[in-house]
C-alpha cells in the first residue's frame, strides 16, 4: 500500500479506535500512532492528571499541538481522542492527508466498554451513562464530519479493520 495518505479514526470514546487501529496498521503495513498515547509520552503525565491539573481546555490545547505534528507524515494510522474533533483546526489537519473514518457504538456497547475504565476524565460522573448520552448528542455533528462511517456493535474487531482497509483502497483511488 503507498503511504502517501493518513488513516484517521475518530469516534466517541469506547468505540475501538486504538484497538481495531493497531490491527488495521498491521493489515497494511503503515505506522500505528495513538494521539493521547503520544500526549502521555511527551508530556510525562497520564490524561487524566493533565486534566485534573490543568482542566479540559488545557489538554484541548495540548491535543492540537499533538495532532499538528503527528499530521506532518504520512504511512500512518491514527487512533484520536474522542474530543479530537470537537476543533475545526484538528478536523482540518487531519483532513489535509487523511482519510476519515468515524466508529460507531451504541450508548449502552460503549457504556459496558467504558465502565471499568479509570483513566476517562470526562466519564468520572455520578451517572456516566447519562454523560455518555449528553457528550454522544452534542457531539454528533463533529463526528459526522467522517469520509466513512462503520457501526461496530455487531462486527468484531477484525470485520471493522477489514472494512478500514477496504474502503481506505477504495476512497483513495477515488481522490486520486
Ligand atoms: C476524550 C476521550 C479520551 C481522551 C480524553 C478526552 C473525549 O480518548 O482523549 O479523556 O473528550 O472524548 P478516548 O476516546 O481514546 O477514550
């Protein structure tokens, strides 16, 4: 596969981004690389401490400057936070040399998916399945900036990656 374009996953958090984007890299021999993973490395700090000492605006600041220098190679597959898109400037980068894909998950699969989870800020509420729904509406027209959407409440990981790789080929030669 040439690597002269991005594959960009966004989508609500729980939805499989960092899973099913290994798997997809692996498939098409690009490059794996997860923004709030990278965040963690460069900053030295986990999310959800950038958050509990700076607050969400700051980390919003930090994902942008992450998400700019990430997109200056290509080759690669990029899981994003699930906030990533709540900035014209990230969905602009990202659109530059990528192609975009959005993960799809009922409130309830994401909710079971999340629930153990100690390391979503944003999910650390008295009633996370009430947020989840609130974050999922205000939320959906940024994701609905996707080239691709694929709902993975009835697919397994490996059908999800397989439809990536499928339609990456197929929309990629439509924007050549
Ligand atoms: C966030 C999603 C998280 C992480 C941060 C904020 C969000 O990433 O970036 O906690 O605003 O939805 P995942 O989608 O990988 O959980």
């Amino acid at each position: 596969m040439e690597r002269d374009k991005n594959i960009v996953l966004i989508g609500f958090m729980g939805t499989g981004k960092t899973t099913v984007g290994k798997i997809v890299a692996q498939k098409i021999g690009f490059d794996f690389i997860d923004v709030d993973e990278t965040i963690e490395r460069l900053t030295g700090m986990k999310i959800s401490d950038i958050f509990s000492k700076f607050g969400e605006a700051r980390f919003r600041d930090i994902e942008t400057e992450i998400i700019k220098l990430i997109t200056k190679k290509t080759g690669q597959v990029i899981a994003t936070g699930g906030g990533a898109v709540l900035r014209d400037e990230n969905i602009q980068a990202l659109k530059k040399n990528g192609i975009i894909f959005c993960l799809e998950a009922s409130e309830e699969v994401i909710f079971e998916r999340v629930k153990e989870s100690t390391d979503r800020p944003l999910l650390k509420v008295e009633k996370p399945l009430e947020r989840i729904r609130e974050l999922l509406c205000q939320r959906k027209s940024r994701y609905g900036l996707s080239d691709f959407v694929i709902n993975t409440d009835r697919l397994t990981i490996n059908e999800v990656a397989e439809k990536i790789v499928r339609e990456f080929a197929r929309l990629k030669n439509g924007q050549n």
